[in-house]
C-alpha cells in the first residue's frame, strides 16, 4: 500500500474510512449522489405524482417560479400533463442502474483482462493490446450507434453498448499497473513459494489496483451518464414507456418551442449528477493517490 | 527513427483492418436490408434477386473480402437508399462536418488557451476557480443538451442566431459551442499544467528581471513553449469532435457525416454505416498516429521504447 511517512506508530494507521472526511471533503457532491441514489430506491415513495400520469388539461405548466406555474408541479409539466419533477425522480431508477451495472461489468472484464496481459506478458499481451488498439481506434459513439441498433434497444443494450466501450479503458490502465507490480519482490517471492496465478491475481495483485479502480469508476460515472442519455435521444438506448433522462430529453425536443422547462430539467439532472461525481472521483483520486494527477 | 515510424504506421493500419472487420460483422448483424428496401408484399423471388444482386446470399467472410478488396479501390459500394457511391456521398458530407469540428476546435481554443495561460499567471485565485469551473461544467454536460439550450435561448428567446441548417456562417456558431465546451477541460489542464512548468523556468526569471513587459514574458516567451503539448494534442481533439459530432448534427439538422451515418442506421443502409464509421477510424488513428510520431520527434525515450 501506500507508504506514507506518516510519523504516526506501526499499526495505529487510522482505516480508510477514517481518513477520508476531512481535508476538502466534497460534501455538495457526495450530498448529491447520495441523494440520487436514495431517489432511486425509495423514488415512488416520495413522487409527488405517477411520473405516467396523464392530465391534458395541466399541460406545458411551466415551473413555478415562472407566472403561471404552481407548486402543483413545481418544475412543470410536459406536454401530456405529466410531472417533470416526478419524471426525474423516476428517471433516477434507470440512471443508477445502469451506471451499477455499466460500470461493474466493464470493470471486471477490462480489470481480468488487463492482469492477464500485463501479468503474463508475451503473445496474450500483444493479442489483448492491439484488441484494445482496435478498440480505440472506433470512436465510442460511432461504435456504440452500430451496436445498439444492431440490439433491440433498451436497457440491456445501453449497458452491453457501454461495457463494449469501456473495457479497454480499464484494461489499458489495469496492465500499466500490474506490468510495474510484477517485478515487485513479493510477487516473485510468492510465486517462487509456489503460489499458482489466481492466488497472486486475488491475495498479491488485486489488493493493489482497488484505488486505482475506485478512482476510475468514479470518474466513469458521469460518463456513463451522459452515454445513457445520448443513446436514447438518438432512439436506440431506452425506450418511451420507460422513463430515462436521456427519453425525457428525446421526448422534449419535440415541443420545444413550447416548454423550455422540458428540456432544462432532465438535462439539469443530468449536469448535477455528473458534476458531483466528477468532483468527488477528482478529490478520491487526490486523497487515493497524490502522486497520480494525470489519471 | 525509420523504423519507429514505421511500426506505427503499420500498428496503426492493423487497427484500421481490425475495425473493419468489427464495424461489417456487426452492421451485418442488424437485419436484413433488404426487407426494408422492398414493400412488403414483395414476392420472394424478388427478394432472393434483390440479395443476389447486393451479394447478401454470400457467406459472411466472403462478403468481407468483397468489401475489403472494393474499399481499398476506394469503392464502398452503393447506398442502397440514396442510390448512389457511397464515396461520393461521403465526400459530399464530410466538409460540413470537418467544418463543424474545426469551428469547435476554434471555440475551445478561445477559451482553454487564456483560461490555462491566465489560471496559471494568477494560481489559486478566483479567476482560476472560475476557469475550472466553466471547464468541469462542459464535460457535465451532454453536447447535445447545451446544443438544445442555446437553440431555446438563442434561436427561440433572442433570435439572434438560427437553430437549423448551414447555410450561413452564422448557422456554425450553436452547434460549435455545443461541440467545443467538452475538450475545454482537459486542453485547459495541459495549458494551465505545461505554463506553471514554463514561468519556473530561469529564462523567465532572467526576462523578469531585465525588465520585459510581463504580457511580453506570458504570452511571447512562456505560452510559446508552454504551447507545444496543446499543440501535439490537437490532431486528438480534432479527430474525437469528427467522431463525437453526431448527436450534435442531428440536433442542428447539419448537413454532416455524423447525420447521414445516423439517418443510415435507421435506414439499414449497411455500405453508408460502414463507410461513416470506417471513416471516423481513420482519421481517429490518423490523428493518433500523428501525435506519437510528433512525440517521438520531441522525446526519444519514446521512439526507442519497446
């Protein structure tokens, strides 16, 4: 682990959930994805309205800081009659199922991947590297557009789409580390003690990598985001039925001449969601480890 | 050198040939063209004809070769909507989208460049705040979204600009903003980290201490050197905005790549698909490539590296 010269005792190094409050602790951030989260589970409790609800005759209410809006709907309402703010709440749901699992999967792939390549070395690294060249060299929406429409779109298809996309990402950086590990002597001394490799991946290498991984999945969950919400404007992520940020954006343009508010909202969601987790993967990444900036 | 640049350059087709081969098998995979060319009352030795004649009736890896041996000719078949080389589609499309990507290149130049030299000059003060702050809100922000604000703010409230179309200079202004605010953040950090590196410099110093005019020493003596990684970077930039475009062009109706290719999506038109996509790599790992060699100038631990 990091080693820092810290002048405290052996064995008295505070855990790291100790540690982590304090020094510029992004507490604006971790509010807000903490309370993204818990909208998520705890969403049709606390709606205001069935985000499905329909009212044509409270259609294009505008907000109610706005003359003729009302605390009724206090972010408005579409053109259907429907609660904007409810909308979003239920957007949540989506939102943070797909970050989990996008961000799981790719994870657990590109981090497999990326220890076999850098673990192993010879043919399995130069396969797996230029894989990943390949990879990269595909713009990620590019390839992302001829996946989904290839899928029945949906939520399944947005997660496989962004897993597709982001493994290499994960893989690359998780080989960079493991290739500078491996040379370390306790790993050798471990496999000299006859340790077999999934023993050095889970107790000697894994061990390793978790800040650097937690760093990364933070950072990519904005990304993820936005990728959810791109998708489905274009009409090949998530579906109409089922409401998505992305969908209430898609959905919006078609009137937006008539309520701004439609369009504002989901897409302020959004911003706030990927700000606050950008700023605190930025200072994770910070607290995990000074001497990488450029991660 | 030769040889660095050479395994490059060879790198860099490998990973061209394998994108093609992923970018067909996978629009392969999508459906059948063909029932969405004919109505569906078709009969079925029409249908069988029409896949003859586009070579659909072959195995997969033959039409590959097919393709591969055309697309090197520079043939990429025939749109099947358009009904025409898709070469020459292409070619009539991609102007506007490499004329979008250079405008927001532009813009986010505008900014990244005073936001990273002044952030710099006056570390830690509000104004470097402020410039983290405005770069942070553009990669929150999906492109098309702030492409859809300034449409209400700009083209619907003020009516100052238009929201649709290219045929005027004016009409490049909206979707550049919305294409050039997400690159803002990361040029902005190279600027701001290469200048910080620069003004400690002893030249610096010494033309501090002669006396030059400080706007002279930031902006001709720091900002030139501390330019070059921004520079290298550039080719980077440009080529993730060529590929990153299509949302944004499907917002503002532009006449670009990125919109045929979408519009092709839905149309199953496989040859247009591949073609757009293939495209988009190429100048990814063009760009790409440009950068490691520029590198390699620059720096030879890199080129003699593995």
């Amino acid at each position: 682990m990091t080693a820092d010269a810290t002048d405290l005792p052996q064995g008295t190094r505070p855990s790291l959930l100790m540690r982590l409050p304090g020094r510029d602790f992004p507490w604006i951030s971790v509010t807000i994805l903490v309370g993204v989260l818990l909208l998520a589970f705890i969403g049709p409790w606390v709606s205001p309205w069935q985000p499905q609800a329909l009212d044509l005759r409270s259609a294009f209410n505008p907000p109610v800081w706005v003359e003729g809006g009302s605390w009724a709907h206090p972010l408005g309402t579409d053109n259907l009659g429907r609660d904007i703010l409810s909308r979003i709440i239920a957007g949540t749901r989506i939102s943070v199922i797909v970050a989990f699992w996008a961000i799981v999967l790719s994870g657990a792939l590109g981090t497999l991947i990326g220890m076999i390549a850098g673990y192993f070395g010879g043919w399995a690294d130069i396969v797996i590297m230029r894989l990943v060249d390949i990879q990269l060299s595909i713009p990620p929406l590019a390839l992302a557009l001829i996946l989904a429409a290839v899928l029945d779109p949906g939520l399944q298809t947005v997660v496989i789409v962004i897993v597709v996309t982001y493994w290499s990402w994960y893989a690359r950086i998780v080989r960079g580390e493991i290739l500078s590990l491996r040379e370390r002597e306790y790993v050798a001394l471990a496999r000299i003690a006859g340790c077999g490799p999934v023993t050095i991946f889970t107790r000697h290498l894994a061990p390793n990598i978790v800040n650097t991984l937690l760093v990364l999945a933070t950072l990519q969950v904005g990304q993820v985001i936005i990728f959810e919400a791109s998708l489905s404007f274009l009409g090949l992520g998530i579906q109409t039925p089922q409401i998505s940020w992305g969908v209430m954006l898609a959905d919006a343009r078609g009137y937006i001449t008539n309520a701004w508010w439609a369009i504002t909202m989901p897409g302020i969601a959004i911003m706030l969601t990927c700000l606050a987790s950008n700023l605190f993967g930025d200072w994770l990444r910070d607290v995990l480890d000074p001497r990488r900036k450029q991660l | 050198m030769t040889r660095f640049v050479l395994r490059r350059v060879l790198q860099g087709m490998f990973s061209i040939l394998g994108a093609s081969v992923i970018i067909f098998v996978v629009t392969r995979l999508s459906g059948d063209p063909v029932v969405l060319m004919l109505p569906p009352e078709a009969p079925e030795a029409m249908v069988s004809q029409m896949r003859e004649r586009l070579g659909l009736d072959l195995p997969i890896w033959q039409q590959y070769f097919m393709f591969l041996s055309d697309a090197v000719t520079g043939d990429f078949g025939n749109s099947y909507r358009w009904e025409m080389p898709v070469l020459e589609l292409i070619r009539e499309r991609l102007p506007a989208t490499i004329y979008l990507a250079s405008a927001a290149l532009v813009f986010s130049l505008m900014l990244s460049i005073p936001f990273g030299v002044l952030s710099a000059v006056w570390r830690g003060s509000w104004f470097d705040r402020f410039a983290k702050g405005v770069a942070m809100l553009g990669q929150a922000m999906p492109n098309f979204w702030v492409g859809l604000l300034l449409i209400i703010v700009f083209a619907i409230g003020l009516e100052w600009l238009p929201a649709y179309g290219a045929d005027t200079p004016k009409h490049v202004i909206l979707p550049a903003i919305a294409l050039g605010w997400y690159p803002v953040a990361a040029q902005t950090r190279i600027v701001r980290s290469a200048m910080l590196d620069v003004l400690d410099s002893d030249y610096i110093r010494m033309g501090r201490s002669v006396g030059v005019p400080e706007g002279v020493l930031i902006w001709k003596y720091a900002f030139r050197n501390a330019a070059v990684p921004l520079v290298t970077m550039m080719g980077v930039y440009f080529a993730s905005m060529l590929g990153g475009a299509f949302v944004v062009e499907v917002v503002f109706a532009w006449p670009g790549l990125g919109r045929t290719v979408v519009e092709a999506l839905f149309a199953r038109d496989f040859p247009v698909v591949q073609a757009g996509v293939l495209f988009a790599a190429l100048m990814f790992v063009a760009a790409n490539l440009v950068v490691d060699l520029s590198y390699g100038l620059i720096d030879p631990r890199i080129r003699n590296d593995r």
